[in-house]
C-alpha cells in the first residue's frame, strides 16, 4: 500500500504513447479465478486471495480503496456504480480525469465508520493493507465486512497468506502481468462486465508486448527504486513490490531484487553505494494531484545528498522522478514500463 511520510510529495503520472490504447495497465500472475454458479442458480463465485467471492447479481454500489482500484473501476466502465472512492497517490489517468470528479473522493481511508455510511455492496481495494488487522491503514477484515453483507477485492498480485493480513507470504511467482489479468477477468465477473473486462486484458496485453520487443535484445541496466522518508534514510522497492515487474518489462532488473519480505524494505546509505545501480529512480507519492513532474524535489534530495556523491547513478546524472503510483499492479503498468524503457534506454 502507498506509505505517507511526514510531508506529501509530489508524484506526477507520465502518459505515455501506450496509453493510447485504452489508457489501462495491469501487472500479475493469474490467481485461480475459478467461476462458478452461485449457490441457487444466481450470481457467480470467484475466488479472490483464496476467498470464495459470491454475488446474487453485479453489485450496485461499489467503495474503491486506492489508485489501481479507482481506475480499474473507471476502466471497466463503472463510474456510475461508485458511492465512494478513496486515497489516490497521483492524478488519476487523463482518460478517467472527468469520470473521477463526479464521484465522492476522501484523500485519506475512510474510517470503517464512514465506509459503511456510504452503503457499499463491494469494496475493491488496490492494496492489502486496508485488511490486514490492526495494520496502520486497517478498515476491517474481509470476513468482518462479509458478515455484513458487503463483498471485497483485493488485487491478486498482493494477496496475502490470509485474511487480515498484509504483505506477509506475498507468493512472488504471483507477482506477474498473467496474475493481473486474471485478476482482471475475475473481477470483470463478479461486476458483470466480462467483456470489458477481455477488451481492457487484450488492450494492457498489446501494450507490454509493445514495450518489451522495443527492449528485446537491450542490456539489462541495474535500477534502483528509492522511496525518500524526509528524515535522511531510504526505503527500497523489494523483489515482491510490483515494481520490480515494471522494471523487467522496461528491459532493466531490481538492484534490490534479492530482498523479500515485504514491498518497502529500509535500507541504509552504505547499502544502496554498495549496491551501486546505474539508474534510481523516485518513488515519489502521495496526492491526487501529483504527476510525474512532482518528482523533480525527490530527484534534487537523492542528487545533493553527499552520501550518495559517489554512486554511478549520482554521478552519471541518471537520477529520474517516478511516481509510486506507477509501481502498481494496475492498469498504469505499459505507460509506466514504457517511461522506465525511454529513461533506461532512450532511442
């Protein structure tokens, strides 16, 4: 899930030559969705994190928890059907711009007080960490909101090893494009919009295979994604953080992707100049405004810092902004893939 430090940085959204396509992306390892019947003939069943999601009829009132999951909704055609949405870390996709402005937004998670105000049937989260039990951003457990008649979603390439959990046992093999797409189809579902759903996996699709025959062949740059914590220390994006399969779809590999865990790792200074990647890049959050542009402030942090004086990527200039939003397991994944691909490998 994004973390907020003490002061929002800026993050601004690159829309790249990708987004033309539908303005979507994806990321992950297909999880089982295995469809089924409801029991009575009615509905469907999909199983989401290992938990059977069953619904009578396509839910009419859907609570969007994140970025990947707000412009899911919007992608799938659904903007109509949300009572409510929350916690952007960057402006949404241009495509969803006037979409998301007709629809109630709280920057921060609605407590589960407020959420159920809105009389949510489904809740569709971008992250796992708004379940996971006494977590810091902790809403309410799958199984909490179930017993209250209101069915939920996580994204498949950060389910947990169970309910009211966070990032514990993420299944790295899950973190994929093939997960998303899945996921996506599931999801399409259980909302009733299958082919949509089909039409946005086909479009995401065309668009990572767009990416990664312009990088076949290229060398593989070390990259390293560094999250600034304003206080002099740094967090690293780990091999489980779906940032690392941005990174390979750009033609580039995770200098941390060796650390698991969880999706943010602390790392020290010594640490990242031992690691020395060729290229860092910000991971710069958390506002609806913020787009790739943002960044500029973390770049200028990572640059003048003396301890970092002596790294290739420092000293060779090759410190660019990127948003955390564009990390996600969502439907940013080509046009981000695609801006790492051009700072990486520029033509």
């Amino acid at each position: 899930m994004p973390v907020r430090s003490g002061s929002r940085r800026a993050w601004r959204v690159a829309l790249l030559s990708v987004c033309a396509l539908t303005l979507v992306a994806c990321g992950g390892p297909p999880q089982p969705a295995t469809s089924e019947p409801a029991a009575g003939g009615a509905g469907v069943t999909e199983t989401n994190c290992g938990i059977p999601v069953t619904v009578p009829g396509p839910p009419e009132r859907i609570y969007a928890l994140y970025q990947p999951a707000i412009e899911t909704v919007h992608a799938l055609g659904l903007t109509d059907r949300l009572v409510g949405t929350a916690f952007l870390d960057a402006r949404v996709l241009d495509g969803y711009a006037e979409a998301q402005s007709r629809v109630p937004y709280l920057p921060e998670l609605p407590t589960r007080e407020a959420l159920l105000a809105a009389n949510p049937d489904f809740v569709v989260a971008g992250y796992n960490g708004v379940f996971a039990a006494g977590g810091t951003e902790a809403i309410s457990t799958r199984a909490e909101l179930a017993g209250l008649g209101v069915r939920t979603w996580i994204s498949g390439p950060l389910c947990p090893s169970g309910d009211g959990r966070s990032d514990e046992a993420i299944d790295p093999a899950s973190v994929s494009m093939e997960t998303v797409y899945g996921d996506l189809r599931g999801l399409g579902r259980v909302l009733g919009v299958p082919d949509r759903a089909e039409q946005l996996v086909t479009d995401l699709r065309t668009g990572v295979e767009a990416v990664r025959e312009r990088v076949a062949g290229k060398p593989s740059p070390r990259v390293a994604i560094l999250l600034d914590d304003d206080d002099g220390s740094y967090r690293v994006a780990s091999g489980i953080d779906f940032g690392s399969r941005v990174l390979e779809m750009a033609g580039a590999t995770n200098a941390f992707g060796d650390l698991a865990g969880r999706r943010h790792v602390a790392v020290g200074k010594e640490e990242v100049i031992a690691r020395n990647p060729d290229v860092i890049l910000t991971s710069t959050c958390c506002d609806a405004s913020y787009t790739v542009a943002d960044g500029a402030a973390d770049v200028a942090r990572i640059r003048g810092d003396p301890a970092l004086s002596g790294s290739t990527a420092v000293r060779e200039g090759k410190v660019f902004p990127f948003l955390f939003a564009d990390r996600a397991a969502g439907i940013r994944a080509p046009a981000a893939a695609e801006r790492v691909a051009s700072l990486v490998h520029p033509r």
